[in-house]
C-alpha cells in the first residue's frame, strides 16, 4: 500500500513555490477558496448551485468544514526543517503530494473539457486524478490524458452490468477502480430544484434566461462542446455509451443502485486485478467489512454533503476507521480546503485526501492553468506547514500534533 520501496511512477515534478514565474491573471488567487467567486460570476445559476449545494439543509456540507475547525496544532519548534519533503506513495506510486483531485460528475458541463483539464492538471502536478462515471468525455480519452487516473463507478447491484464495466476500465488500462457506496437512491437536494438544475436538462424559461445571461459559459463551454463533439453524453455509467444529457431517457443507468451489496464488491474483487477502493462511508463497521473483502482502500466522505443530510463528516469518524485499517489503505475526502487540513487529516490517521469542488471552481475560472495554480497553493500551503509545525516528512506527521480544541 505505502511501501516506498515498491514505488513506481514516471518521473515526478517537485513541487514549486505557488508564485513562481506565474501568469499575472493567475496571481490574485491565493488560496483555494478564491477560485469560488471567480467560477461563480462564470457559470449559470443553475450549474453553479448543482456544484456548491448539498442536500436538504446542507448540515452534512457545514460538518465537513466544521470537523476540520474543531482542531488545533500543537507545533514543535528548533527542528531543522530545511529540507522538506512533502512526497509519498499510495498503492505502490509515488506522488509529489499527499492529496488528489476528487470525482466530480459532469465537469465537462462546467468547464471545457473539464475531466481532460483536471487530468491533465494532475499529470503535470503530480497528483492523482479519479474521473467519475458522470463524466461526460468517455473514459478511454482520460487516461490517454493521464495514464495515472483512478476510475469511480456508480455501479447497480447487477452483475450483467457490473462485470462489463469492470471489463471496460480494465480494457482502457485503469490500475485503480473506486466504488461509491453512499448512492442507493438520489438525494434530496432542494437547491437544484430551485435554481432550475435537473437531469436530464430541461430548457425552460427562466433556465433559458440564466444561460443567455452568462454568455462566458454559454459560448465557450456549451456551444463550443456542441460545435466541437456534439450534444454532451454520459459516457461512462454503464460499458456502452449512456444518453445524452438532454435525453428523457437519461436515467435510465442509475436504477437499481438500491440492490448493489457487499456481495456485488466481492464479485468485483474478484474480477478487478488492480487496487480496489469502496468510496462513500463514515462508519467503522462498513470500514471493517470493506476489509474482509479484500479491497485495497477505503474513502471516508459523506459525498461532498450531497447525499444523507446530516451524515456526519469522514475526519470525525477517521480515527477509529485508522486504527481498524490493518495495512488497507485509508483516504479522506471532503471538506479539504488548506494545507492545515490536509495535516490534520494525516495526523489523524489518513493515508491520503482528495480534493473536489476547489479544483472544477479553478478549472471554470482559469481552465487548466488554474487547475494548476490551485494546486500549487495547496502544496506551497503544505510546505510552508510543515515548516512551521517542526516537520520535514510526512512519516513525521503524529497525532500527537493536534488536540481537539
């Protein structure tokens, strides 16, 4: 799992520091949170809510920032901390840092090329990337972007469907296959519902006005997709090419999530000779049955707070999760937004983190140069914390850094 000794990787860049040799448009972004505004004046109301919403109340969505608040360092200081490294390996390969770029559904719906941006933002980074099965460019030109990327199915408790999309991701050269666990049924997500967001789209009067409203999006996104490959697929749902996104018939890949079991993991374990991650719980008995069934790796997130509204978030449970882990590899995802949460979450036990809405929000803005930027914040932002925290290393990292405040 983390074994650096078996780490194999092309050649990875190091990291630089976030303001070096940079376009000025890119220099007034200082911090992950500053893409948010930018996106926001980008996109339509509609797709704008569908990103930054979660579901019912949003009390899921607040926890995730919250969690991370509720915890203080506890630095040491006369280190010699010149030397930093802030690298490490994850299923045998190397990456200049401990976090990636999360699934986000339709990025290509957001920015142009979205998936193909973040891939190739991750490849130039060093990061990893996970495409996820709403994308909308077909999984085979991802990893022709990035042979490093993970791929994240939604998958039906089926197995004349499961096996061939297992066969699929294999055929195209994925090494890491990610299952959602956290999407029996869709969630609630009121928001979408009053800013006019549904799937399949629906070209409405005030959606109309929305769009015609931010011609950035509407000219350099959706008419330049259109003109260029055509009304916009789900491309990755199922092994064959899903509907488009203006079909009546787009819902027609998401049924009988509601049957997919542990046994449906098994199955896949059995089929899938590459690492095997369930993404999607919180709770530690899931994490341990995770393990019994032999999967690599487990991503605690609540789903970004899309899906069960007050659904705790994944760092509180995160301790426990670790201490059951026994060599499975443990990722965090959700609620990441400095690099003191991204330390935080590693003394607390994970192995690793991911990364979302951030980097779509930098890819609207900025495309992939900001998906970049974005992460060269987040790695100066590390760099400049385990300075300050009197760590060279990661494997330095302890629980002992942090106490609950």
């Amino acid at each position: 799992m983390l074994d650096k000794s078996s780490a194999t990787s092309a050649p990875r860049p190091s990291v630089r520091p976030a303001n070096a040799t940079i376009p000025r448009r890119l220099r007034r972004y200082l911090c992950l949170d500053d893409f948010e505004p930018a996106a926001r004046h980008i996109l339509p109301k509609f797709l704008y809510g569908y990103i930054a919403g979660g579901a019912e109340t949003d009390t899921a969505l607040r926890d995730n920032r919250k969690a991370f608040d509720e915890y203080g360092f506890v630095p040491r200081v006369l280190n010699d901390v010149s030397c930093r490294d802030q690298s490490t390996t994850l299923f045998g390969t190397a990456y200049a840092s401990p976090f990636g770029i999360a699934p986000m559904g339709a990025s290509a719906l957001s920015a142009y090329r979205g998936d193909i941006m973040l891939a190739r933002a991750a490849r130039a980074t060093g990061v990893p990337m996970i495409l996820s099965a709403w994308s909308l460019i077909t999984l085979e030109n991802v990893r022709r972007a990035n042979d490093g990327a993970w791929y994240q199915a939604y998958i039906a408790g089926d197995e004349a469907r499961i096996v061939p999309m297992v066969d699929r991701a294999a055929a195209a050269g994925y090494d890491t296959f990610v299952v959602t666990a956290d999407v029996p049924v869709a969630p609630n997500r009121e928001n979408n519902i009053r800013n006019g967001f549904q799937l399949p789209l629906a070209i409405r009067p005030r959606v109309l006005w929305d769009t015609i409203s931010h011609p950035n999006w509407l000219l350099n996104v959706w008419a330049r997709t259109v003109a260029n490959y055509g009304i916009p697929h789900i491309e990755n749902m199922e092994a064959t090419r899903g509907p488009p996104v203006l079909s009546k018939n787009l819902m027609r890949d998401v049924d009988r999530r509601d049957q997919l079991t542990w046994k449906h993991v098994e199955l896949i374990r059995r089929r899938w000779k590459g690492k095997l991650v369930v993404k999607g719980l919180v709770s530690p008995q899931d994490a341990r049955i995770a393990r019994e069934c032999g999967v690599d790796g487990v991503m605690l997130s609540n789903h970004g707070g899309r899906q069960l509204d007050c659904a705790v978030s994944a760092l509180r449970t995160l301790p426990e999760i670790a201490e059951i882990a026994n060599g499975m590899a443990v990722i965090l995802d959700g609620g990441i937004r400095r690099g003191t949460d991204v330390i935080k979450a590693l003394a607390l036990g994970a192995h690793f983190v991911f990364v979302g809405r951030p980097f779509l929000y930098a890819a609207v803005a900025e495309g992939q140069a900001g998906v970049e930027r974005a992460i060269a914040l987040l790695q100066a932002e590390v760099d400049r914390d385990l300075a300050l925290l009197g760590i060279r290393k990661l494997s330095e990292i302890t629980p002992d850094l942090v106490r609950k405040l």
